[in-house]
C-alpha cells in the first residue's frame, strides 16, 4: 500500500546489476572451480540462472548477496524448456556450456514479451567458433568435438547478449577471437573483468572491438557486481515524478550518463559527487523533446518505461523513439488507465503530459514496464492497484523497501488481501523467498492530506537531511 503523492526524500544504495550477476554467473559455468560472486542481487531472474547451474550440475551456495558457484563437478549440456523460458537472457549459458562441454542443447528463451530477440547472432558466431548446429523438435543442439576456434566476428548489430556469448565461448576456444561492433555496455567490462580473473586473456571490453585470446582452463575468483544502473534510473525517475530529492550512493554515475541529462532538461537539478548522484526535482517537471533509446553509450530502452511515466506529467509534449526493441510500448495502454495522454505510432510514442494522474486497476506487462506503473501509482491520485509484480520481481530486489526508505508507504498484498510482511532481513533471505506469485500485488492508495500538505512536509524533509550528504558537502 502506498499513501500517494508524498515526494521521495533519502539516500538510498541500489543493488548489484541484474544485466551484469546473470551472464558471469553463466560464465561460472565455463570455469573449472569455485567462484565467489558478491553483490549479486536477489531476483528471480537470478534464481532461475541458479537453477540451470545446479540442472548442469554445479554445486551453488547463497549467503546474502553471495552466491559461491562451484563447477568442479559439471556434466549436463542441456538447459530443460521450462528453465529457458524462465528469462530472456537464459541464451547466455550457450557459449559457457559449449566452450566448456563440446555440447549444447536448448530452446528458445523466454522472459518479458517485449518484442523478437533473435539468436540469430548468437547462433552464427558460435558457428563461426566452429559449432555444428542441428535443429530439430524445436531444440536446438550444437557439437563442437574438437572444441571451439578463434574467429574474426563482426557482429551486424552491438548486441549486448550476443557478445557476452562470444566473450564466454571465446575465452576458452583454441586461438585468438576478434569481435567487431561489440555492445560496449558496462555489463560487458563487467564480464570481462570477471573472467580475466579467473584467468583470461580478453582486451578492449567496453569498446567497439574486443579481443580474446583463449586459453584452456580458467580457475574460479572472486568478485564483486556492479551497481544496477537501470535500478539506480528508476528510483531518480521516481523521485523526479513525485517533486523528491534524492541522493543514490554507490553508484557508478558515469554508468548513467544518457540519463543525466534528461532529467536535467526536465527541469531536476542533478549534482554528481564522486559515486553519488543526488537529484531535487521542480514543482513542475518540463518536457523532454526527443529521446532516443539506443546502444550504450545511448539512452537505455530499460530506462523508456520508467522514462514515459514520467513524463506524463510534464508540461508540455515529450517524443520517445524506441530503437531495440518493437513491442516495448506495452506499459503505454496501461498509463492511459491513469489518465495521461500518449500516443503511439511504430516506434514512437508521443507524451502530452497532464496536470495529475488519477489511480486506478493495472496490470504490470513486464520488468520495466510493470515499474513504470508503480511509478505512476506513487504520482496519483486516488487508489491504484498494480497485479502482476512477479514481472517486477525479475529486476527489482525487495522494491517496496526502497520506496519505503524514502518516505512512500508500501506494503505488498495478496490476492485475498492480507499484506505480506517483508524486512530488511527477508530481502536477504534463503533462495525462493522472494514472491514471485502471481497473486501477489501492489496496491496505492490515496492520501488524506492535500498535495500541498505532502509538499510542505516533504520540504521541511529536505532541510533535515540535504546537508548530510556528500554531494552537498562537495
């Protein structure tokens, strides 16, 4: 439950990158002992990477934010279709199980339905590693007897899972791999960090053209995830959208450098510390004429949805063009329930903003479309209920704590309507715990003061808390 239209205040620390934990835990799979993983957030998506590690026969231990892989004992090749369809990004085991078994054996992937995300890429690259494909029953399998080759890759588009693919299958293969048009993400760096340290040799993550010179055994290691930029995204859009100030620690700003300035031009003051990033927003957000969602370092489409909540309550018209991917403007029929105005037309989505929103009943579409919602919810008037969380669950930890540390009364709902108690402690809890049920909710309700009450409040918030940090300090 969350009494709405009270502006986010606080600091918050968001947790490590889902897009960065799920494919190094897959490369753990490549290596030949016991890797330690630290700041790896618990999502179900996280869960369900788990679960194809232990189905391949991996030994894997959760500790908090640790989780400890070892896959000393590894034997299966294959990734059963319930598993696969679990997530989108569960392809990423393929060049971790073919570099380390010779074989591989899976399906399509599933997850959000937010459009095609063909594996052509990541089937022509393994195939110019030096894979056989044979396709059949829907399941595809490919052989590799020998082992796997270097190659000189050019990838037709900088996708981000086809070059964890390559880096993984790479690492291990016989020569040296040339990978051109690589994604340039910091999840890639990230990966590559992560398996140089288990003994690689891979040059020039983050760039363009990335080099890996394979070698035959990699050991395990210990490391530690980066922050999630996309999360540390969300929460600012959310302050922004409820007039906040707020101040994310830990982070990597320059990881957030396509964001900055928008919310700059919306009218929020942004002030950037060392690895904190602080924002106040105005009384009335303004538009933001045109955003492009494009490669890194380009605007992310994880970042549109919580972006176009947003921007339903600027003043004036706002133009969003999504460039990855085709069916990410589900949340949009969602946000009409709420009262804004938006218009979609192929990949653009055309934002005339509102006055206010009025809550209502919605069902979350997907992980960064269903947040979108929640966002929605905290800005409204009125009750709103959000179904359909398990969505939510994949890449957000425990959200309903964040929002409310930073002043929003949340509480997660069944279906019968008793609230689910969850802590601290719980977000921390044994593997599982996390709902994902579809039963679960979140519901928002309205406040009894008046906005202007919540505002007066929340300035005299401000004047408490703005000078214990560092971005103030500074």
């Amino acid at each position: 439950m969350i009494r709405g239209q009270k502006r986010l205040n606080g600091e918050i620390e968001v947790h490590g990158s889902k897009n960065s934990a799920l494919p190094i835990l897959a490369a753990s799979a490549l290596v030949n002992g016991v890797s330690e993983i630290h700041n790896c957030p618990r999502l179900s998506d996280v869960d369900a990477a788990i679960r194809i590690l232990e189905h391949l026969g991996c030994k894997v231990a959760r500790d908090g934010h640790t989780v400890t892989v070892d896959s000393t004992s590894m034997h299966a090749f294959d990734i059963p279709d319930d598993l696969m369809r679990e997530m989108r990004s569960s392809v990423v085991f393929l060049g971790a199980i073919l570099g380390r078994t010779g074989q591989a054996r899976l399906s399509t992937p599933g997850g959000c339905e937010i459009g095609l995300r063909p594996i052509d890429l990541h089937i022509s690259a393994m195939e110019q590693l030096g894979a056989v494909l044979t396709e059949g029953a829907s399941r595809l399998t490919f052989t590799a007897p020998q082992g796997l080759t270097g190659a000189r890759i050019t990838l037709t588009f900088p996708s981000v899972g086809a070059t964890e693919n390559i880096i993984i299958a790479a690492a291990t293969a016989k020569g040296r791999t040339v990978l051109t048009n690589a994604a340039r993400e910091p999840e890639i760096s990230d990966l590559a960090d992560f398996l140089n340290g288990c003994g690689a040799h891979i040059h020039g993550a983050g760039d363009s053209t990335v080099t890996i010179d394979g070698t035959p055994h990699l050991t395990g290691t210990t490391h530690t995830v980066i922050p999630d930029r996309i999360a540390a995204s969300t929460y600012l859009l959310a302050a922004a959208m409820t007039q906040g100030r707020i101040c994310v620690r830990e982070i990597v700003p320059a990881h957030l450098g396509a964001l900055l300035p928008v919310l700059t031009e919306s009218g929020c003051d942004i002030t950037v510390s060392g690895r904190w990033i602080c924002l106040s927003a105005p009384p009335r957000l303004r538009r933001v004429k045109m955003t492009r969602t494009m490669p890194y370092p380009g605007f992310p489409t994880d970042v549109q949805a919580p972006l176009s909540a947003m921007l339903t309550i600027a003043d004036g018209t706002s133009v969003i063009v999504e460039n990855i991917f085709e069916s990410r403007y589900k949340h949009a029929a969602e946000l009409l329930r709420f009262g804004a105005k938006i218009s979609v037309e192929g990949r653009m989505e055309v934002i005339e903003g509102v006055p206010y929103l009025t809550g209502t009943q919605t069902v979350a579409p997907d992980l960064r479309g269903g947040f979108a919602l929640i966002l929605a919810g905290l800005a409204a008037r009125g009750e709103t209920t959000v179904r359909g969380v398990e969505h939510i669950d994949r890449g957000y930890e425990a959200p309903e704590l964040i929002l409310q540390s930073l002043g929003a009364d949340v509480k997660r709902i069944m279906e019968n309507g008793t609230a689910e108690q969850r802590n601290s402690e719980s977000a921390a809890a044994p593997q599982g715990s996390a709902p994902t049920d579809e039963s679960h909710a979140v519901a928002v309700t309205p406040v009894d003061e008046s906005h202007a009450d919540a505002v007066a409040a929340a300035d005299e918030s401000h004047a408490d808390t703005s000078a214990d940090t560092p971005a103030h300090d500074a």
